[in-house]
C-alpha cells in the first residue's frame, strides 16, 4: 500500500501526500504499537515478583505521561517529536524484556510457578507415574497400550495407604465387585511408592480406583 515510499522514515508522511495510505497507515501503526507495547509490558509484568509488578507498572505508566506532557507544551509536533515519544514509550519496555530474558528478579520463581501442579496433570501413559495426595489421585486417566504388559508407578505423598485397582466395568467399579477386577494393585503405604506390573489388556475403558477410598477413581484407556 505503501510503494512509493517508505512512509515510516518519511518526514513528509503527517503532510498530504499520501491521502489514501494514511487512514490505512496510522491505524495500522497504532496497532504495531499497541501490540508491541502489550506485549513487551506484560513479558516485563509477569517476569518480575507481583509486588514489583505494580510499581514497574505505575512508573511506566508515568513514563508515558510525562513523555506525552512534555511534548504536548512543544508548540509544533513534528514527525520528529513522534519518533522521540515513541523512543520514550519503548525504551523501558526493551530494557523491561532484557531483564526477562535474562531472568533478574525473581523470573526463575515465576518459572517453577508454571509447572502444572500434580493435581491438574494429564493422562498417565504406561510406565508413568500416578500420585495420590490429600485423598486424590494426580490424574483421572490412564492410557495403556492393548496387547501389552504396563508398568505404572503409584506414588503415595499422602497420609494414608493407597492402591490402584482395575474393574471390567463402570457397574463392577460402583459396585465393588471385586470379582470382576482385571489388576488388583498392593497397598502402597503414606510416602511410598511402587511401581505395578499390569499385565496385557484388551482395547476398551475401564475404570480404576483406590480400593481403600472408592471415590478416588479414574478409567483406564486401553488403545
Ligand atoms: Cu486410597
């Protein structure tokens, strides 16, 4: 839209030259901006401790502020003046992302917040490990491979003993039916754990529990 010149270096670009490009331009421009200063401000915002957060926050704001007074008392606002505001605007959020990427002030902490916590995991693949903390287990599915013995690890952060076991239905599971059990997992006591050797099972779902509180359960998915 722009190929007559490059209207972004273009001192003339506020004048009429370019009446159709303009319309076009500045609200695209505005939204560069926008976008950048978004962006870098909320890479600075989460990178840094929350209670640093809103001090980096408010002076940044201000930033802006004093940087639009001041070129509001000019009396002529020229490109050059623009170019200046938008130097002003950007140069704490540069310097904001390279104190991110370097990890100054407390990024590293931030980071180990964003590991999902065990009680939000996903499926739990054959030769994974399932945990049981404060009368849950980490995940509600298993995924098994059909036709093929699985190794599954139970560990136990809780107070309380805790097991694994498998029933051939959804019925069989609520009623406890303990003849109707394709794996029947040890007791695994408070902070132990151990790995279960669940032998080949056919392609469907089923569903597991802790024979020693029902309500932690899950299914089994075997594929
Ligand atoms: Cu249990």
């Amino acid at each position: 839209m722009s190929e007559q010149h490059s209207p972004g270096t273009d001192p003339m670009v506020g004048e009429v030259r370019f009446k159709v490009p303009l319309p076009i331009l500045i609200p695209l421009a505005a939204l560069v901006v926008i976008a950048l200063v978004t962006i870098g401000m909320s890479r600075v915002l989460l990178a840094i401790p929350p209670e640093a957060a809103t001090t980096v926050a408010i002076a940044a704001s201000a930033n802006v502020l004093i940087a639009a007074a001041i070129l509001a008392h000019r009396k002529r606002m020229g490109s050059t003046s623009l170019i200046e505001m938008g130097v002003i605007v950007l140069y704490p959020i540069v310097i904001g992302i390279v104190i991110a990427l370097l990890g100054i002030g407390g990024g590293e902490e931030h980071a180990g917040a964003d590991e999902a916590p065990p009680a939000q995991a996903g499926p739990v693949a054959a030769g994974g490990t399932l945990s049981a903390e404060t009368l849950q287990f980490s995940s509600g599915a298993i995924e098994l491979v059909a036709g093929e013995e699985s190794e599954l690890t139970l560990d136990n952060a809780d107070s309380a003993p805790h097991n694994v076991w498998i029933y051939e239905t959804a019925q069989d599971a609520d009623d406890l039916n303990d003849d109707a059990t394709l794996f029947q997992g040890e007791d695994v006591g408070p902070g132990e754990s151990a790995t279960y050797t669940i032998s080949a099972l056919d392609k469907g779902e089923f569903p597991f529990l802790c024979r020693i509180h029902p309500a932690m359960r899950g299914v089994v998915t075997v594929e």
